[in-house]
C-alpha cells in the first residue's frame, strides 16, 4: 500500500472524500472517459474514480439537501462489481453510502449517527444498528439516517435491530498482542461452549438428523473446520457430510434440493465466497445453517439457522479461539447425533483444561525452542490422517499465514506419491498422531520422513522414536483436534516472532475476505 493509494481519496474539488470496500470491475473505462473529461487523477486505485464520478453527477443536479445523496445513487449505478462506497461532503456536514456485496452498518448512537463496515467497531457508541442490505443507500445527517432504495431512489424505512451478542471491540487486555489474547481466551471459550452450547448441538443435530444429504463450507481456517465436520461428524454421528472450500462449491449447487443443508462456517460471517455460496443453496431451495462467530453479520442475518460461536471478538487476523470454537461445537453436535451429548460435553472441558495447561508451562517454552531451531528453514511440511487432516493443513495455515515460511499439510497417505521427494535433511515435519485409529499409518509416515533427514516433530499423547521433537499432548479421543491446533498456534506466533513479524497483521491478509 502507498500512501498515493491510501484512503480516503478526493475529487478534483477535494471537497468530496471517498472510502471504499470492493472492486469496481469497470473502473478502467469509467478512468478513462473521466479522464478525456478534465478529470485530474491521483492514484491508481477503482476508489478514486469513484469520487470523481460522483463529482460529475453532482454537476447535473440541482442544489437541494439531497444532493449529494442523488449523485451518490447515480455514480452507484454506474459501477460494476461488489461495492460499499461512503463519501464524506464535510461543507454540506453530510455522509452518503451504497453499497452491494460488501457489508455496511448505520449506527444510531446518542447524538451521534454512526457508519460502519462492521458492526463490532460501532459497539463501543451503540447496539441499536441498521443493517444497510444490497442495492440500498444511505444519507447520514446530524439530524439521523434515511434510507433509499438505490434503483428505485425512493425512501425506506430503516429497519433498526438492538444487538444483543457481540462484545466491544476489546484492548488487548496486558498481552503483547491480539494474537497471543485470543489464544489465552480458548479454555473460556471451549468452557461455555462444553457449558451453555449444548443446546445449540441438539438443534444442528435435528437439522442434520432431517436433511438428506449435508455439505460444509467455508474458507481458509473456517474451510478446515468444515473440513473437520466431514470427519467428526461421520466418526462420532455416523452422519456422511461433504465438506468443500465455499469458493469451490458453485460447482456442486446445481445438485442442491430442498432435502439439502449446508453448513456454512465463518468467524466474521462476511467472507463472500461463503455469502454467494450460502445465497445459491438457497435458491436451490436448500437449507442453510450459519456456524458464526459474529451475530448479526451478513451470513447471520442470511442463514435459515444460525448457530451462536460466542467467543467474543477475534481481532487477530489469524483465527484461534473461533476455531477451536467450532470444533468443539462439531464435537458437541456429532455426540448429540449419537445420543452422547453429555459425554460429549466432558470431552469438550477436558479439551479446556488440556489447552490451559498447553498456553504455558513447559511445553509452551518447548514449543520456543522448536522455533529457534526452525526458524531460518524455507520448508515446513505438517502430516495427519482422519480427523488430523483437516489439522494438518490448519498447522500449515497457521505457520504460512504468520511466518511466510512455505508451510504444506497434507493427507499422511500421499506422502509417497509425490510429496516425500521435498523431504531433505533437517526439514521440519510435524506429525499429528493422536491415539486413535490412524495412529500406526501416521507413525508409518513419520518414520518414512524420518528416514529422509526429516526433523520430526511429534504432537502425539506418547513419545516414539521417530520423534526428534515430542509435543506431549492429553489423549482426548474426538476432542484430539481441539487440542492439536493449539500447537500449531503457538509455534505460527513464535516463527512470527522471531522472524521479526506482527502476529496481528500479516501481511496481503484481511480479517474477513468481503470481496472476489
Ligand atoms: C481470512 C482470514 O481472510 O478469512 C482467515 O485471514 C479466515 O483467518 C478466513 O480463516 C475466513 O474468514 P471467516 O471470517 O469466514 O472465518
């Protein structure tokens, strides 16, 4: 980013200033014709057209308080793409907004009317919000909100909702980073979901329990919890589940019923490949369910059921806490599939205090020497069969996404088609061998590296000889993933760490992916 291309972004006058989320996909004509024009440009960015074009519209209507307004709806129209635009007219003291795709939220604090792209940031001045939908615009004034209709252009009732969940975007409340809080923030977590989610699995299992066929979706580490619901489901519920990434699934919507659910999993619930995918099942007439962490976001308010994550705001982009929140609801979901649900409840706090103990102690100093002896490879591969698949490439996530060291996951049995040929020596490989039915496949796997040079590093309830690293981990049964995952967290952060990156913003990444 440079500061040419930083937001906000003026118009010739520099009265009007713009920001904006989304891609307008014709904005290289829109810069030319403005261009022969007169207009004077300043960046390279679609945004700054924007303004620009809403300054010609300006020009051809009359004064009026609604001006700004009018000429925002006609620029609008004339974008492409998935957009939120708000341009600030700081002489008229007037805000207006549109938008299609992107999110965007009217706040109506006390004497002061707020516009947000996410409605956490407005937490903090009120909870009463309007959710401004597709093909909508907006006029904020300092007498309030109005509404408009932005193909028709006329006036809406704003439809005021009173948010009940979602806590204030938080401070980091005395650790070095949002990184490190949010992972010390799971056992609470993983304790009132094991506490107050058991009703919330008993629902998703009726829902699961009456469709005929059930797919999951989802992107980057909400994709693998997805990848987990195949798995636990299957395991612990007996219940077949498809999982595939929400930016794959358009090819598998045509064969979508209304027999059908889908299980759509996100943290923000903004995540637009999950948001297009859930609208297409339902025009299949198929059924969605929302596994979210952010009540009332986009896929909350879209889903036909929504299913609270309640783990508080995560304001790292790297996602931790609302991971293993959703597989500890799977793990609740799958017991309650299977008649089990108290059983499954045990397991969960289990999970809670094994975490606890993980986040210091021993382990977690463990966990810093494996770093500083990894820390300068270019390779990192993580291996994992069943339910440690899914885990093997959320490891791989997390050490990519934080470290930039080229980190890959993959099923333990293809290692020898293809993969064991990168294996060199001293590259580290961690294996995920839980003490469940793939144990001696993975240990298989994990002497094969071994016997490559690999640096083996082993997360596992038992040591083995084809550890060079043993990560001692509870033996939890389904609830291995929830556990597993910690490791990986910590080991991302401290490769970050010394590497010299911020764990909370790593670089080319968003916390919610709101545009294709
Ligand atoms: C990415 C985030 O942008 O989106 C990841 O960096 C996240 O951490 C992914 O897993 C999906 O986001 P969400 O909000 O749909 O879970």
């Amino acid at each position: 980013m440079t500061e040419r291309n930083a937001h906000p972004h003026l118009d010739c006058s520099g009265r009007l200033a713009l920001i904006h989320n989304g891609i307008v996909s014709n904005y290289g004509p829109l810069r030319e014709r403005l261009g022969r024009a007169g207009h004077r440009f300043t960046s390279e960015t679609d945004t700054e057209v924007v303004a620009h074009l809403v300054e010609e519209c300006l020009a051809a209507i009359p004064e009026g308080p609604e001006r700004l307004l009018r000429a925002t709806i006609a620029a609008f129209r004339k974008l492409r793409g998935m957009n939120a635009i708000a341009l600030l007219d700081a002489e008229r003291n007037q805000l207006a907004a549109a938008k299609s795709g992107s999110p965007l939220v009217l706040g109506w604090g006390d004497g002061a009317h707020l516009l947000a792209s996410d409605h956490g940031a407005l937490l903090e001045h009120t909870r009463r919000v309007t959710f401004v939908e597709d093909g909508q615009a907006a006029l904020v004034t300092a007498d309030g909100h109005r509404l408009f209709d932005a193909a028709t252009g006329g006036e809406l009732v704003p439809a005021v909702t009173e948010l009940v969940g979602g806590t204030r975007m938080g401070d980091r409340a005395g650790h070095p980073d949002f990184m490190t809080k949010e992972m010390h923030e799971q056992p609470e977590v993983l304790r009132r979901m094991a506490r107050d989610g058991a009703e919330h699995a008993r629902r998703l299992a009726e829902r699961i329990g009456a469709a005929r066929k059930v797919y999951a979706i989802g992107c980057g580490t909400a994709g693998y919890a997805a990848l987990s619901a195949q798995y636990l489901l299957a395991g612990i519920g007996h219940r077949r589940v498809a999982a595939t990434p929400a930016s794959e699934f358009a090819h598998i919507v045509p064969f979508l019923d209304k027999t059908s659910l889908v299980l759509t999993f996100s943290q923000s619930g903004e995540t637009i490949d999950v948001i297009e995918a859930a609208r297409g099942a339902q025009a299949q007439g198929a059924r969605v369910a929302a596994i979210a962490n952010v009540e009332g976001s986009s896929l909350w308010r879209l889903a036909d059921d929504a299913f609270p994550l309640d783990a508080g705001p995560e304001q790292c982009v790297l996602s931790t806490k609302s991971f293993t929140a959703k597989l500890a609801l799977l793990v609740l979901t799958g017991h309650a599939l299977a008649g089990r649900l108290p059983e499954g409840q045990s397991l969960v706090a289990a999970a809670a205090d094994e975490v606890e103990r993980m986040l210091e102690g021993e382990r977690r100093a463990q966990l810093g020497r494996i770093a500083d002896a990894i820390q300068d490879r270019e390779h990192l591969f993580v291996i994992g069969r069943g339910p440690s698949y899914p885990l093997a490439l959320e490891t791989a996530l997390k050490v990519k996404e934080v470290s930039y060291i080229h980190a890959e996951g993959f099923a333990a049995g293809e290692l020898k088609h293809g993969v064991i040929a990168l294996v060199e020596k001293g590259t580290p490989c961690v294996a995920l061998a839980p003490r469940d039915d793939t144990y001696d496949d993975v240990m298989g796997g994990a002497m094969q590296v071994r016997a490559r040079g690999a640096h083996v590093i082993g997360v596992s309830p038992e040591p083995h000889e084809a550890f060079d690293e043993h990560i001692q981990v509870a033996h939890l049964g389904w609830a291995a993933s929830i556990v597993n995952a910690v490791p990986a967290q910590l080991l991302g952060y401290d490769l970050a760490r010394r590497r010299g990156h911020d764990p909370d913003k790593p670089r080319n990444l968003a916390k919610s992916v709101t545009v294709k």
